[in-house]
C-alpha cells in the first residue's frame, strides 16, 4: 500500500469511533485500530500508536467530541464536569507535546464560551470543531512547507530527525513538508537523510518509510553516524520538528534533537525548527519550563531485540525529549511565518500571545 493514501487519525464514517493508524507496526504490517473507550484512545496515544504532536492534538479532538455522546446526561453542569474529568485523564497521557494539552482546551471552550448551554446542540459543535482542528492541521503543514521550500536549493542534501512527517499529522507534515512540496513542485535532485532515532527508531520505521514511499532519495543512518555525514559536507540544511517552543526559542523535540543542533552548529549548516504555532507556549520563559517525558527503561533494554541486551537491573535513562538551546536555532518556520531570533519579539511580531 502506497503510505501516500494512509490516514493517521479520522474519525469513523458513523461517528462513533475512533479510527487510527497503529504506528508501533510500522513498517512491516498496516493495521487500522477502531477505538471507542477513553481508556483505548489513553492507551494508543501513551503506546505511540498515534504520535506526533499534531496528530495527538487531533487524535484528543476527536476523543473528546465522541465523549460528548458516551456522557448520558443533558444537565449542562453534569456534563461538563464529566466532561473535564475526561480531559484530564486524557490530558495525563504524554506531557510534553503542548498540541496535546492546546486541542483538549480548545475543545473545551466549545462548551464554556456557548451562549446557549443546550446539551445536544453542543454535542454536534464538539465534532464540528474537532473536524476544524483536522483542517487547520493540514493548512497549517502546507504553509510550514511552502516556506520550507523557500529555503532549499537544488541537490540540496537534507537531514531530519525523529518523524514529523504525514504520519506525526493528518496529511503533510511538519519537518518533512518542504520535502513534500520539493517533490510536488517536480524536484528530484535533493537527498533526504533520516536519523534512525533511537530508542523507538522513528526515523528508521516511519520517516524512511513514508519519504521512500513518496519517490524521494532517502538514506538512512544510525544516529551516532550525523557527525561524520556532516562532516563529509552531504549535509546542506536541517528540518526537524518539535513538541513544544518556550517563550525564549528554546525548543523540545525527540531526544537527541539536541546534539544534532550541536554539530550542525559547529559544521556550519542552518538548522531549522518546524513548527505550527500551536507547539510555541508563551506561558513558559525558556525550555528549563518544559515537562520532559521520561519512557519505560524496557524500550532500551529489549523492545527490539529477540533477547535482552542489558544486564538485569542496571539503571535506564530514557527521556522521550530533549531541549535545543535558541542560540542553536536557526529559525523557527511557523505557518504565519519564518520566526529569526530574537524569538520571543518575533513570536510577538506574529501575535503568538
């Protein structure tokens, strides 16, 4: 199956479920889950099954409008408060990807800004609403990848970590979009290098397989290899994504992220954030405000190995994210724009507060 035609995150044609692509399969089995319970959809968004923060923004969405009809009640204050208890339990799943915590909010101001507290009216506007955050999604990636775009030249070597492409949204992608656009506007001389990303090797899974898939010159390669590809000056620019950007610039992408924006620094290579501007949360000063993920010690030790490949009770650090420094950015490409530093003036000059 071309991964071109694949959805990440819909809502079922009846309206009553869920339905997600199982990304933990990639690339060797394509698997659609249909999922109905709160606890499921926790379940897939805490497992990666659906990952990326703009597709978990989605993925919140939609579970939060087809909560709207698992609550009985029409007493509008009954409902509501139902209706929070859900927001946080779903809210608890992943800590870092703001898109999360910015789609849950954003679906609850369906219910408190309405003039009319009428229950069954508001349950129809919870799902026109998440349709809406779908839409501004795809728009939203389009535009990243039209100034992306901007930035590339022919034979242009490109390197990305982590997956933020069409499978981390619901249709282009963020860090891969300029890609996309390249490729749609007849490009075919660039050259993409994943980052295999370990530990959940996202980029060996999912951006490899959907770059391959989409006609682009992908090679992949094992993290601690990006330094001597720099190195070897194969390298012309960076896009990676990114979860969450504090005020300052400072932003919090897969871990490893970091040391990439390190060597790119000392190699001279530009190394830009792709970011809807969804991601940027003014109410934090810089990255030391960013919650940090830590990960199950079991995602190094032995998910993908036939046997264990650490000894028994040695320590684990596994954080799922790490923060690159703003002096190491670039730029920050918004879908309202190309953010230079000083960020949080540029932030400003774009009314991200």
């Amino acid at each position: 199956m071309n991964n071109m035609t694949l959805e990440t995150v819909r809502l079922s044609e009846d309206k009553t479920a869920l339905e997600i692509l199982d990304q933990t399969l990639l690339p060797n089995e394509i698997r659609v889950l249909r999922l109905t319970k709160m606890e499921d959809i926790r379940e897939a968004i805490y497992t990666l099954r659906v990952r990326g923060a703009p597709a978990i923004g989605v993925c919140a969405a939609y579970a939060m409008a087809l909560a709207g009809t698992q609550i009985k009640s029409n007493d509008f204050n009954v409902f509501l408060a139902q209706f929070r208890r859900i927001r946080d339990y779903l809210a608890s799943s992943r800590p870092t990807a703001v898109n999360l915590f910015w789609a849950l909010d954003r679906m609850e101001r369906v219910l408190t800004d309405a003039p009319e507290k009428d229950v069954p009216a508001l349950r129809e506007r919870l799902f026109a609403e998440a349709d809406a955050i779908r839409a501004q999604d795809v728009e939203t990636c389009r535009a990243i990848g039209r100034i992306g775009f901007s930035l590339l030249h022919h034979g242009d070597g490109i390197l990305t970590h982590c997956n933020a492409g069409r499978l981390a949204t619901t249709g282009y992608g963020t860090a891969t979009a300029p890609i996309y656009t390249a490729l749609e506007q007849g490009w075919d001389d660039l050259r993409v290098y994943c980052d295999e990303t370990r530990p959940l090797l996202q980029g060996a899974r999912l951006t490899a397989f959907e770059l391959s898939a989409a006609g682009a010159d992908t090679m992949l390669l094992c993290d601690n290899a990006a330094s001597s590809l720099m190195a070897s000056g194969q390298v012309n620019i960076i896009f990676t994504g990114c979860d969450r950007v504090a005020a300052n610039g400072d932003s919090a992408n897969k871990i490893g992220t970091s040391g990439v924006a390190i060597l790119a620094r000392h190699y001279g290579i530009p190394f830009y954030i792709c970011a809807p501007s969804s991601t940027i949360d003014m109410t934090l000063p810089d990255g030391k405000a960013i919650p940090i993920e830590q990960r199950p010690a079991e995602e190094v030790t032995e998910m993908w190995y036939r046997q264990r490949m650490a000894p028994e009770g040695v320590g684990v650090y596994n954080p799922a994210f790490d923060v690159t420094d703003h002096s190491l950015i670039t730029g920050i490409i918004t879908e309202r724009g190309l953010c230079s530093p000083p960020y949080d003036q540029a932030f400003q000059a774009l009314r991200f507060t």
